[in-house]
C-alpha cells in the first residue's frame, strides 16, 4: 500500500482562470502601446505634413541666425493685418479693412538657456528704427517692402537684429485668419480684464470687469480693440501680453502637447494662413509650447522697448529710448536677467513693486503689525495692517485684477494661504488675511502648501 502511495501521480495545482486573466490582460497592453503608437505616429506625420504647408511658403530665410538646441533662443512673432481668408460675414464682425499686410503686432521671444524661463518683448509697430535700404521709417513698415513674403520677411528679420543687436533664430507670421483659428482649436482662451469694454471698430463688448473666457472671433477683437483706449496702440500691447500669458495657461491646462486631436486641429490652423521659417517643424514647436507650458507664469516675464512720442513732419512716431533700449536688448542678447526697464503690467513684479495691506483675521492682537512689519523688512510695499471683521480660519491671499504674479511673491512666503482673485476693487495689490492657522506656529506660517484656487476659475462666456 505504501508503495501504491508513492507511485500515485498527484497533479500539481494549477490556476487557469487567472492565467487567461493574466495573458488578457497582456495581450490587451500590448493592443494598447501598438494602438497608442500608431495614433501617436499617424498624428505626427498628419501634423508635421500641416506644418511643412506653412515652411513651404517661404524659401530659406538668409537673415536667420544660426545656434545649438541647447542654448538661448530667440523667435521673431509677428502678427500681421493680411485679411487672407477673410470672409464676407467675417468683414461684418470688423475684420474688414485696407488691403496687404502690415506687422501690427511685433514680439521678440527669448527663450533662456537651460530651460530657465523666457521673456517677450514687445516692439511697438510706430517706434522708428533705421530700415536697410529705406532710411528711418516705422518698424513696421519693414514687413510692408518687398514683392514676396520672403523678402518681406527677410527685412524684418534684419531689421529687428539691427535695431536690438539680437540674433533671430526662427521665424513665426500669423494673420487674422490663423490667429482665430488656433484659438479656436483650444477652445477659447479665459482672460482676466480690469473694467468694462466697448469697441465698436473692433467688435468687442466686454461688460463688467472679471474673468471672461473668449473664442477666436472675441479674442481677436481683444487684442485688435483700441479706439476705446486713450492709450491706444500702447494699452493694446498690454492687452495683447495679457493675452500671451492666457495663452500660456491654456497650453497646460487643456493638455495641447498630449492630445492628438488638438495638436492636428492646431497644426491645419498653423499650415492654412501661417508662415513659419524652413527650420521649424513640429518637434521644435512642441518643445517651445511645452517650455512656456512648464516653466511657470512667474519666469515668463514681459517689457516693451522704452520710448518717447514725436511728430516728425506731421507724423506721429515713438522714438526709442536708446540707453534705456540696449540696456534690455543687451540683456537679452548676453542671456541674462533683464533690467527694470520697459516694464508692463504683464511684467514680473519685484517685492517693491507689489503694495500689501495686512487685516488680522484672528483675536490675537498685533498679529497684523506683526506681519506688516516682517513684510516690510522683506522689502513689500507694506500700506497698511488692521482687523479683519469677522473670524479667518485659514490665511488668504486676495489680488486685484491682473496682480495674480505679484500674489505669487506673497505666497512664497505664506505657502499654506488660500489664494484667490477678488470680486471686486480693494485698496491694494494684494490683500494678506492672517487667519487662525498662523497660531500654530504664530511667528511663520507652517504646513503643506494647500491646492491653489485655479486662477480662471469661474471664468464666464463672453457674450457671442
């Protein structure tokens, strides 16, 4: 019997059911990856063929300079009044108007070395420069000359590096046609705007102060608007960089780098009416709109070439402060921060620049000159500390309209505040309500940074 024992076969314990799981699930991985690369490869070769649509209008650009990957880069934006793609509707929403193509809108993009952060400087279109060939006249008459895109181009290129000492690597005209197309693609754009507008030229009527979320068509006429503005082309500029900085929210919260579906619908839009120079592809952009994606609004900083008004033989021109002027060129040319010149509301602020008011939101008396004096001490426009009506369970940190950076430099200090915009007008930049959570640790706020309100969120539809 016992031999019997030994000789029986005894099947060793098996799990088929989990087995077949296990090789489903593999096998459905493996669909996967091939599916996702496929979709990836397909949307690649679709979007770089769109790209090349926009390469191909233009020859190789002989101005352009030349430089490694990894090192600074500069790309001259210009966004021109060509009416190319215009329809009759589109005339009737004020898109009509003179015939050709002028650069009504010209920024020189920095993008630092290292991956550092970025900077966009803004060159008004009336600042008058020294044209090669045509003797002083409006910067922007360099994108008029010429009886191809090429040559215009190429003059513009020349006289931008002339004129700043900067060396041009890429290229980047965008119309109206284009502009609101790809604006479109990632569906609107929110802005954040101080006060009501109305622009009967443009088209535009925004009617309270807030967060207005924009299409194509609306988004244009923000940043074309100006006859409402007793500042014209120079409070359009403004705008124009508020937009710039709504763009730069909009690549990373919609996820553009990762969706194929919106890197296609951008890339027709780029191929349809865009002229971009020979070495852009689709890798390049890619990396530039994932750069200005990631590295944070607070290292994309903004000016405009620092000027005077002149009438010279009845015409009205900005005539560039020349010190001032290559004190900024200069920075950005050598790759290093850039001076307190030239400065708008768009710029990063410093310390000195933001006004704070200081409103003790707990029982415990002198916490706010506490704080008010610590603030100063850290160089903060510190205008005021008083109690706060009412009991503050956590620190806030309030902001005026279009103070969101200068908000920034607060909460680096105050990492576990609520920060949130304002609902209405306050008597300073940033508003700092010390709530009861400071009493923990009373001499400095302590703790795990909590979950930023989204700076746009809430943001209503602009009516159509």
């Amino acid at each position: 019997m016992y031999e019997g024992l030994k000789n029986l076969e005894v099947p060793s314990p098996r799990r088929p059911k989990v087995r077949r799981v296990a090789r489903v699930l593999l096998y459905g991985l493996v669909v996967v990856v091939v599916l996702a690369v496929g979709v990836y490869g397909t949307t690649f070769y679709l979007a770089n063929r769109n790209i090349n649509k926009a390469r191909e209008k233009i020859e190789q650009l002989t101005e352009l300079a030349s430089g490694a990957p990894d090192q600074p880069r500069n790309v001259l934006i210009v966004g021109s009044d060509s009416r190319a793609g215009i329809t009759k509707k589109d005339r009737r929403k004020g898109l009509g108007g003179p015939t050709g193509q002028r650069a009504d809108v010209i920024i020189l993009l920095h993008l630092e070395g290292g991956g550092k952060g970025a900077s966009m400087l803004s060159l008004p279109r009336d600042l008058r420069v020294p044209i090669p060939g045509h003797g002083l006249d409006k910067i922007n008459a360099a994108f008029a000359y010429g009886d191809s895109d090429k040559e215009r181009v190429n003059l513009l290129v020349e006289t931008v590096q002339d004129f700043t000492g900067v060396p041009i690597h890429h290229f980047v005209g965008i119309n109206f046609f284009s502009f609101r197309g790809i604006v479109d693609a990632v569906d609107g754009v929110n802005i954040v705007v101080d006060g009501p507008i109305h622009d009967d030229k443009a088209k535009l009527d925004v009617p309270s102060a807030g967060c207005w979320h924009m299409n194509g068509d609306q988004a244009l006429a923000y940043v074309r608007a100006r006859s409402f503005d007793p500042t014209a082309d120079i409070g359009r500029i403004a705008r124009q960089q508020r937009f710039m900085r709504a763009v730069i929210d909009r690549l990373k919260s919609v996820s553009l780098l990762l969706r194929p579906d919106r890197v296609l619908r951008v890339s027709e839009r780029i191929g349809e009416s865009m002229i971009i120079d020979q070495k852009v592809d689709l890798g390049l952009a890619q990396a530039i709109a994932a750069r200005l994606a990631t590295v944070g609004q607070s290292n994309v900083d903004f000016r405009i070439t620092p000027y005077s008004s002149a009438y010279i033989d009845g015409i009205s021109y900005l005539i560039p402060d020349q010190p001032e002027a290559r004190r900024l060129f200069d920075a950005i040319r050598d790759d290093r921060p850039l001076p307190r010149v030239g400065t708008t509301s768009e710029s990063v602020p410093t310390r000195s620049d933001v006004s704070v008011l200081v409103r003790n939101g707990t029982n415990k008396a002198g916490l706010a000159g506490k704080h008010a004096r610590k603030l100063g001490g850290k160089r903060f426009d510190v205008v005021g500390a008083e109690n706060n009506p009412g009991s503050a369970k956590r620190t806030r940190i309030v902001y005026a309209a279009g103070q969101r950076l200068a908000a920034e430099l607060l909460e680096k200090l105050y990492p576990t505040a609520q920060v949130r915009a304002a609902h209405g007008t306050q008597p300073a930049d940033v508003v700092l309500v010390l709530g009861r959570d400071l009493l923990r640790g009373e001499s400095d706020p302590a703790g795990t940074p909590t979950a930023r309100t989204p700076p746009h969120e809430g943001c209503k539809a602009l009516p159509a």
